[in-house]
C-alpha cells in the first residue's frame, strides 16, 4: 500500500504506526500458532541468535524492507555486513536478515538511483543519493513506523528468550513446558499461567511491571505461609 507524506499531521503518524504494528501482530499470529505476545520461533533463513530462525523477517514486504536499508545507509554509509548488525541490533538481536536478503536489496536501490556504491577493498559501501533521500522522506511516517515496530517487538521476543531460558542451555521458548513430576495438575497449570502473565506484562511501562512484582511478592508471602512443606518450582 502506497503511503503519502503529510509532514504535519501526528494523526497520520499514528495512523501509519497503528496499522503497522497491527500488520506485524496479525502476521505474528498467523505463522505458528504463534500472538502478538508470544512470537513463534522456528528456524529459516532469517537467522536469529543460535542458529535459530525467526519469522520476524518474513512480514516485512520487499519494498519495506529497502526503505528500512535505506534508513540504515541515510544515518552513515554502509556495506551489506553493517546493514546486517545494524538492523540485528534494531531488534536487540531477534532478527538478523541473511545476505541472501540484504545484498539484493543494496543492488536494487542502487539500480534504482536511491544509492551508490563505492569500493572499499573488496567491499562495496553504499551512500544514500539525493534521489533516495527524497523517496525516504516522501515515506518518512511509513518507514518510521516500521522501524518502531521492529524495535518494540524485537525487545518483546529478547525478553521472552531471558524469561524462556532460550540462550545458552536453558529450555526453547518453543518446546513444551513439561509438568513436573510428582505435582498436582493445577499446580503446573497454574505455574504456566503464571509465566505467561509474567511475559505478557515484560514489555510494559515501570509503573506496570512494579505492579505486577508487589503482586507476585504478597503471593509469595502468601504462600510461604502456608506448614506444607515446599516443592522446588
């Protein structure tokens, strides 16, 4: 869908933010049984860290992702390994887009006058023209938008890996949470309610997350009153 530029107007840049997030929630709940608070994770092209694959990458639409690039080489000039880093730290390492991806994209906007590229060694850095510049700022709210989306959800699924244990050799966020054994079922379900409530409010402002941990302190009290004797959880 074609955006057009209204350089004043807040209301169109929340129009534009909104129906972007909403596009990658609706994506996100699509692919893998997966919602906007519990990404799916599942290994592809789009590499993320560990080797595992994200989907992240496959909602953003070829011509998104070349105002996204071409965001990237407006703010310095880059070769296709800086545009690689700089959009996985956009995403606080949830997404790292394969070459197979990014060069492509770096030829097309070359061919297409909004870069140019210089050798460096025996990499190519490209500099945004005046042509792509004035594209990128006729698609200012489109592409800012974009990159705000990026950047929250990529902090949602950084979040979900710590609380997961998806780095280093804890549980994958995708595998089954296993009851323990030896305790009631509603204790465990009730203990997987809990994570994902805990997960589901990690992305939330310091007054909301201060709120859910004096929630979690009384029922802790709560149940650290109780004579039984305690199960590791």
């Amino acid at each position: 869908m074609r955006h057009h530029h209204h350089p004043h107007s807040r209301e169109h840049r929340a129009e534009c933010h909104s129906e972007g997030r909403a596009r990658f929630f609706e994506f996100m709940g699509r692919r893998g049984g997966g919602g906007p608070d519990f990404p799916p994770f599942g290994r592809g092209p789009f590499g993320g860290r560990g080797g595992d694959g994200l989907r992240i990458g496959r909602m953003v639409a070829d011509g998104d992702l070349r105002l996204i690039v071409l965001s990237l080489i407006e703010q310095q000039p880059r070769h296709g390994y800086d545009v690689i880093k700089a959009i996985e730290e956009l995403t606080s390492g949830s997404y790292s887009p394969s070459p197979g991806v990014v060069y492509p994209t770096l030829t097309y906007l070359e061919e297409a006058g909004h870069a140019e590229a210089t050798s460096e060694g025996n990499k190519k850095v490209y500099a945004i023209t005046d042509a792509g510049r004035a594209h990128l700022t006729a698609n200012r709210d489109h592409v800012t938008a974009l990159i705000d989306n990026l950047a929250h959800v990529g902090r949602k699924i950084a979040q979900a890996r710590a609380w997961f244990g998806r780095d280093g050799d804890g549980p994958r966020p995708d595998a089954p949470d296993r009851d323990i054994p030896g305790v009631v079922p509603e204790l465990n379900d009730a203990r997987r309610t809990l994570k994902r409530a805990i997960a589901n409010r990690m992305g939330g402002s310091p007054e909301e997350q201060r709120r859910v941990a004096d929630i979690l302190r009384k029922a802790a009290a709560e149940i650290d009153a109780s004579q039984e004797p305690s199960v590791d959880i």
